[in-house]
C-alpha cells in the first residue's frame, strides 16, 4: 500500500506504530533517547508506563515554558510546528535525513524529527526564531545574510540552527572542520558555498 | 543638461543597481520566521494527507472510505479515484483525508479499504527496444509506447563523412531526475463565504487563480492566491494540481482550513520529472580540428506524455554545416514531465559536448583548443571567446590539461579537467507594476510577481532605490498576491528582467514628475536635476532634499502603473553565453569522483545584484554536480516503481561534496547596455558535460551515462580493459 505518510520502519512495523499501540516505554531525560534508538539492552529498565492516549508536557521553548497536550507518538518536530507554530522548524524528509527540522536541544544540534515530545521534556529547546528580533540578531543570521547563504531560504533555519550549535561547540573552527561538521543538512538550491563562508566567520567570532 | 531617456545608467554610473546588496528578507528566512504555504497555521487549520497508488499501472477494483471517516479526529474524506480508474503511475493520488491532526489524518489512511488489479508497466526510458516490443495496453486498447519526434538537419552528412579526417561514434545518456523541492508542492485553502482564500506554493501567483475556476466550482474574481514565500520549485510549480483542488474541496466540505502538502515520497514521486535522453552520436572533423558533422538519433521519456529532449536543442550550440538528428520519445508509467531549470538543455548539452570532446581526444587535440577552433559554429563566438579565455586563466588549464588519461602519479587517484558552454534565452517575462510615492518620501512598489529565491524582492528595491536616490529601507516591496498588478511567472530565468524593466521606467518617469515640481519650487532649471543620496542636485549644487522633494507631490502621494518592457527600451534583452571548466579527481579503485574545483563564467548582460546574481551560478553548478554525480530517479522495471524516491536513497551532494566554486561574470560595456538577461537557468547546463569531459581526461575513457556513479565510472573502466 503506498500511503503518502510512508513507513518506513520494515513490514508492518514503525517506530510511531509500535509505540502507538502498545503504549510507550519512557524513562526520564536522556535514557528516553536509549530505549528507543539505544542497543537492546538499554532497553530492559522501563521504569514508567503511559498510556497512548493525550499527555499535558510542558517544552522549555527559547527560553519559555509551553504546555502541550499530544500523544506520545507525537514527534517534538510536530509540536513545534503545529502545536506552537515555530514553523522555522521545516519537515522536509520524513525520514530524519535533511536537517531542515534541526533544533538546539541543550545546546546540541538535534533533528527534531528524532525526539518524541515527550522525550524531550525538562530540556532547553532552541529554534531559529530566536535567533533574531527587532532589539537583535544573532551572528549566524548576520553571517548567512553577508554570505547570501539563502536562497528559497526553506532549509536555511535549520542550516542556521547547525551552524550556531556547532560553532558554540568548536570555537575557531576550520573552513574543513566546518565542512565536515555540517554534512547533515542539505540544501537544494545550492547555497552550500556561502553557509561554509558563514559559519567559518561565525566559528571565529566565537572565539 | 541631464538627458530624459528610459534606460540605465552608464556603467558604473549606479549608486545600487549592480552592487552587492543582501537580500531584503535575509533575516526573516534566515531565522525561520517567514511563513511559507507549508507554514501556514491560520486557526482550526485541519491538516490533509494523500492515499496514493504504489503500482504504476493498475486498475482500481475496491475503494471503502467508509471507515476512515469514522477515525478519531478525521473530518473528511475525498475520492479522488474511483472503483474501475486505471492508475498509470506510481504516486497517483486517490484519497485525500482532512483531519485535527497530522496523525489523525495518518489514522485515517490506514483504515482506508483498497485493492488494485495489477496491470503490465513499463518504466524504462532508456530501453529503446524494450519499448518497441512492449505489449502495453490503456483502457483495455494495445498502446505503442514509442514514437517519432521528428528529423531535422543540413548539409549532406554521408558525403561529409567520407570526406571528413576524423570521425568518432559513441552512445552517451543522461537519466531522469526529478525536482525535489525542498517545500514540496501543495497548498493552504480557507473559504470565507463566496472567496476561496489559497496560499500556493507556485511560481506563478497572477496565473493560478483561473484554475480552481473549473475544477472547485468558484469565480476567479473570488480566488485569492498569495504566496509571500516559496521553497523552490525549479520550474515544476507553475500549476494548480489536483492535490490543491482536493485541498480546496476539503476546506468546503468541513468549513475549516486545511492545508494540503505532498509526503516527501509523493513529492518526488509525482512533483516533478526531468526527462531522460540517450544518443547514438556519430562526429567527425577535418585534419584541423573543425567539426564537419554531427549524425545523431536520441530516446529518452519524459513519463506518460511519451516525449524525450527536443530536437531544437540537438546538437546543442554548435551547429557543423552537416548535420542530421532524429528523437524518438518513450511513453512510460512515469508522472508526467515538469519544466526542470533549463528545459532540455543540460541533458542535450551532455550528449552534445562530451561527443565533441571525445572527438577532440580521436583527433589529438586539447579540449580547449578544439572548442575553441569551433566558436564559428555557434551563436555567440563573441561571448564564448573572451569567457574561455577568463576561464581558462581561473582554471590555469595550461598547467592542468593532459592528454586523456595521461596525468602525473602512479597511484589510483587520477585528476583531468574538462570544458563545455550553454546558452539561454533569458528573455523578460510580462510583468505590470504599481509604484508609489508618498509625501514623506518613502516608496512603494506592487506587483504580482514572487521572490523564488532568486531576489526579486531585493532587485526591485534596489532599481527603485536607486532612481530616486534614497536608500533600500525607504522602499518596500509588496509581491505574492494575485491581487496586485499581473506579472509573469517565474520560469525560464524571467523573473528579474520582467520586473526590473518595468520598476525602472516607471521610477524614472515618477522621478521626472517630481523634479518637474521642484523646478518650479526652487526655480531651477529642471533638465539640470538629478537625485541622489537623499538629495536633488543641481549639477554639484544641492537644491533640496528628497523628503521635500517628495512632499511636494502632495498628501495624495503620486501612483503610477508601468507595463511589460519591450527590449527596444534598452532594458532587457535575451541570448547569454557562459562557459564552464571542472577539475575533478576520480579513484579508480572505487569510482568515487571528487570535484576538485568549477569554473564559471557568465554573461548576464547588465548584473542587477552581484551578490545574488553570484548565488544563482553556485547554485546551477551545485545542481550541476547534482545531477552530474549521484542524482537519478532510478526507475525499477521490474516493480514499476521509483525506488530511491526519498532523500537518504535520491543522493544529493552536502556541504563537503562541493569543491572550490570560482564564480566571474562577463560584463564588457557591450554586453551591459543589452540591460538585463536572465541568469538562473544558464549556469546548470553545461556543468554535466563539463565534469564528464574532466573525468575522461583523468581516467582516459568515457563514462558515457550521467550521473558518473562509482559502479560506472569502475564498469567503463573495466570496459576499456576489455
């Protein structure tokens, strides 16, 4: 059956599926992460069970709490997007490949279309919209505005989010080290040459 | 005297136009904050999804929506097929479901009841015989999946061939690919009593609003098509498609919005196609080097519309006095073509110039040279001449070229560098425009156009900006509406000449007006007045500043409509030239080629933003080593089906695939009082055969199907081992 929302998870199975059926497994913080993408083992101390119907979670969100109510097969992508309409946020794969969703989740560059919601409370969400206002704007927008890193401009939050995640952690970088780090995102349009003027400019501000 | 003509300045006489200059909504992209029609979240939005077909070719024997309706949180449901339908590609939506949720409506999908009846397909566009002996049928008839696009030529090739020194025969192919816009198509659609209220993610916002007439049941008059900003549709958004009439008919049946957006998979399953070719090619010159024939026959498919690359474009830019093509297009189970950035050209400049240049390698003489000696046979010997010299230099050929397969080292990584050049039209589209001058000075300007990407929104401040001589934040920039004055769509690199021209003359003729007013005000002699910086001179005396300038218009402020350009303006024009150089590296023990460095230069007759303009030329060559490399709509003949049809399989090149990009324009005075040309198509087309040509001069033979992937590059090279 060719569904437009494929899954891909192999025959009769999915990630959103199996956790929408059976209920889902989660521990607190970081060990939420193993017991879904973690080796088997990691997987054995389910410590709390929910059921699959609506949770109310609150997402520390750019520096505000946000209440939301969502399933738990809800991924953070979807609720950013349609939940606190922080649509910088783009859902461009399905399939956690592009890096258009890219997030700052404590700090670190995250695919927002592998966390759960749920898996996610408790921790500092960054998006791209914070990252510019009428009283100021961050380096990395100034540095993919010097650069003309933009064109249709669709991939560009998430590629900003990248470089601001990496550059904070990779102070100085290198023009290779800034190519090897941003592989994860990808752009269409072809604007590659300029992201990687702007995040090397950017990586020696930080220093 | 400063003389009143509609034009552009002298070279170099600009404050803004031809300047780098960011784009004006760089911040807002950049940070996220610029709502695209996949961002759209107006209240009660519901969120729509496709049930599309998996088969190629089948008939639809069982279709319960029943069910779905009863999901939790499903609001509607639309057949879009019915019971009997033959399905004839994959992609081929059938259902269509409106739910609170993205995964209510993903719910409802799964509940859906439907079988097919498998029907025979064919999807190979590259298997000319294949085709001519498929049993194919549609709608129980026998259907003949090829057919003859034609013949053309000149000349008399036979007599040409015995005469001619060199001669070389070779088969050459480019696959298809598809456009994989990053937003893919789709649309947001509200109903508000009689009006139909869409954000479109279209490169066509003044041409939309007329199709939803038939198909939803609406009066134009009462469309309302908006699209602020769109992530990129390389030629394939110009339409209203069945997905966005579904949304539409969605919104009414449930009184709700609803925004309707194709699954990645769908979107590069049916949101665009880009044919494939495949040549015979026989070439041959005289003892010198000039090309004498050129005999070709090509197939390819475009998908159902049973078409491959045209012959106008056959062979492409150099035209030997003898010659003769012949097309023959494949019909197959494929979604039907959509104009990809330079329609035809980067696949019959691949089959052109890889050609050429394996004749060049037959008769002993440098690739350079020989495209060089050849310039007569091509439209634009002026432009190519000086570019391949510029280019050259940038590449420091002399230092690189070798003889094929002849570079320094002994070990498995072997470097070469090829050449090729394109031409396109370029020519302006049909753009109106309404500008406004306010009493304090500040400037409007409207039109129904659309910023794809290329900056028209930044081009058109800049122009307006410059002619009153005020600075960029004093005008704004209203576009994306079908509301505002009609302009045309952005296909075919048409988009900033058609709107430039018409901001331009109108912004001279408001200029004129006010100046007029000034003269009488402060007594001046008003041929003497020009603005600048904020101010009116009079010659190096300043009369008054532009604020008081403009307050003499009145509380009322001046609006003035200004018309398509025509090229006897002085404007716009059409016909550029670039020309292209690779080096690449490419291991012979693994296949893997690295692009090691790309040159490009380009005429775009008068450059409106450098900085932009450059963007665009990155982004064909980046494109360029797209499709060149690793991107191909592989077609399974056996399934029927696209199997790399999302983004890990579909390979793109990331951020380190990229190599050294050196960008220059070629911009003598010649070429810049043409005015402007379009820039965003040229620069993709002639990458492919450029870095075809440098990988055949490292490895010494020709990979002769693009993309050059590791498994061809390894089988030519085994091939040329015996």
């Amino acid at each position: 059956m060719g569904r437009d929302q494929t899954n891909h998870g192999g025959p009769g199975f999915s990630r959103r599926e199996f956790l929408k059926g059976s209920g889902a497994a989660v521990v607190a913080g970081a060990a939420a992460t193993a017991a879904v993408d973690g080796p088997l083992e990691a997987q054995q101390p389910a410590t709390k069970i929910i059921s699959a119907g609506p949770h109310t979670i609150t997402l520390h969100v750019n520096g505000e709490d946000q209440q939301v109510t969502v399933e738990p097969r809800v991924l953070l992508i979807d609720v950013l997007r349609n939940d606190l309409n922080l649509t910088g946020c783009k859902d461009v794969c399905d399939r956690s490949t592009c890096g258009a969703c890219t997030v700052l989740i404590d700090g670190k560059p995250v695919y927002a279309c592998t966390r759960f919601a749920i898996e996610v409370v408790g921790q500092k969400i960054v998006t791209a919209e914070s990252l510019h206002s009428p009283e100021k704007t961050d380096d990395v927008v100034t540095a993919f505005c010097k650069h003309d890193a933009i064109q249709c401009g669709f991939c560009t939050p998430g590629f900003v989010s990248a470089v601001r995640g990496f550059c904070d952690q990779n102070p100085g970088a290198t023009e290779d080290a800034c190519r090897r780090a941003l592989g994860g995102n990808i752009c269409r349009c072809g604007t590659y040459d300029g992201v990687l003027k702007a995040a090397y400019d950017t990586a020696q501000i930080v220093q | 005297m400063v003389e009143r003509k509609i034009g552009w300045e002298p070279q170099g006489s600009h404050t803004l136009v031809g300047g780098e200059i960011q784009r004006v909504e760089g911040k807002v992209k950049a940070s996220g904050q610029a709502k695209y029609t996949n961002d759209i979240n107006t209240p009660g939005t519901l969120f729509a999804k496709l049930l599309t077909s998996p088969h190629a070719h089948a008939k639809l024997v069982l279709l319960n929506i029943e069910k779905a309706n009863a999901v939790k949180g499903v609001k509607s449901v639309l057949a879009m097929a019915k019971v009997g339908d033959e399905i004839r590609y994959e992609g081929w939506p059938i259902v269509a479901i409106a739910a609170e949720r993205p995964e209510f409506a993903e719910d409802g999908l799964r509940a859906i009841e439907i079988k097919f009846e498998p029907l025979p397909h064919f999807v190979d566009g590259s298997d000319l015989k294949g085709a001519i002996e498929a049993d194919m049928t549609v709608d129980g008839q026998p259907l003949k999946l090829t057919k003859s696009m034609g013949k053309s030529g000149r000349g008399d090739v036979e007599v040409a061939l015995r005469e001619a020194k060199h001669v070389h025969r070779g088969t050459y192919g480019i696959q298809m690919i598809t456009h994989m816009s990053m937003e893919p198509h789709g649309s947001h659609a509200a109903w508000d009593g009689e009006n139909l209220n869409v954000a479109l993610s279209t490169e066509n916002v003044s041409g939309t609003s007329g199709q939803y007439v038939q198909p939803v049941g609406v009066e134009a008059m009462n469309v309302n098509v908006r699209c602020d900003f769109m992530g990129s549709g390389f030629g394939s958004k110009s339409t209203v498609d069945e997905w966005d009439v579904a949304c539409a008919k969605l919104a009414k049946a449930t009184g709700k919005p609803v925004r309707l957006m194709l699954s990645r998979t769908t979107e590069m399953q049916i949101g665009g196609n880009r044919p494939s070719a495949f040549a015979t090619v026989t070439v041959a010159c005289d003892a010198e080097g000039n090309v004498t024939v050129w005999d070709s026959h090509h197939w390819g498919s475009n998908g159902l519309q049973g078409l491959t690359v045209g012959l106008g474009v056959t062979p492409y830019v150099f035209q030997p006095k003898n010659r003769q093509s012949a097309a023959t297009g494949i019909a197959t189970n494929c979604s039907p073509e959509r104009p990809w950035r330079a329609p035809h050209h980067p696949q019959a400049c691949a089959y052109t110039q890889t050609a050429l240049d394996d004749l060049a390698a037959k008769a002993g003489i440098d690739s350079l040279q020989f495209f060089k000696k050849n310039l007569d046979l091509t439209p634009l010997p002026h432009i190519y001449g000086p570019e391949l010299e510029i280019a050259a230099k940038l590449m420091d050929w002399k230092g690189k070229w070798h003889p094929r397969g002849a570079g320094a080292g002994n070990g498995p990584v072997k470097r070469g560098v090829g050449v090729a050049l394109h031409t396109w039209n370029g020519a302006a589209n049909q753009s109106n425009v309404m500008l406004k001058v306010h009493s304090d000075g500040s400037v409007e300007v409207v039109t129904g156009s659309q910023d794809v990407g290329t900056g028209t929104r930044t081009c058109i401040a800049q122009v307006a900006a410059d002619t009153f001589g005020v600075s960029m934040s004093a005008v704004k920039v209203s576009l994306g509406s079908n509301q505002f004055p009609k302009a045309g769509s952005s296909e075919g690199s048409a988009t900033i000449g058609g709107v430039t021209g018409p901001v331009r003359r109108t912004a001279q003729q408001a200029l004129w007006k006010i100046l007029d007013l000034v003269a009488a005000k402060y007594t001046v002699d008003g041929a003497t007045l020009i603005a600048r910086h904020g101010r009116i001179w009079s010659g190096f005396k300043e009369v008054c500043t532009w604020k008081q300038a403009a307050s003499l218009i009145g509380p009322m402020g001046m609006e003035l409509y200004g018309g398509p350009v025509t090229e006897d303006e002085g404007l716009t024009n059409h016909q550029v030239g670039g020309v292209q150089m690779a080096e690449v590296a490419v291991d012979t023990e693994t296949g893997v080629i690295r692009i090691v460095k790309l040159v490009a230069v380009q005429d775009a007759g008068m450059i409106v933003n450098r900085l932009l303009a450059r963007s665009q030329v990155y982004s064909g060559l980046i494109m360029g080593i797209a499709y060149s490399l690793s991107e191909e709509r592989i077609m399974d003949n056996k399934t029927g089906r696209f199997i790399n049809a999302n983004l890990n399989d579909y390979k793109l090149p990331r951020i380190g695939d990229i190599g050294d990009l050196v960008v220059e324009f070629y911009e003598p005075e010649s070429e810049y009082k043409r005015g402007v040309i379009g820039l965003s198509e040229p620069p993709v087309i002639s990458t492919g055969a450029a870095i075809s040509n440098a990988v055949a001069n490292a490895i010494g033979v020709r990979v002769p199907v693009l993309p050059l992937t590791p498994k061809r590059v390894l089988d030519a090279l085994k091939g040329a081992k015996g």
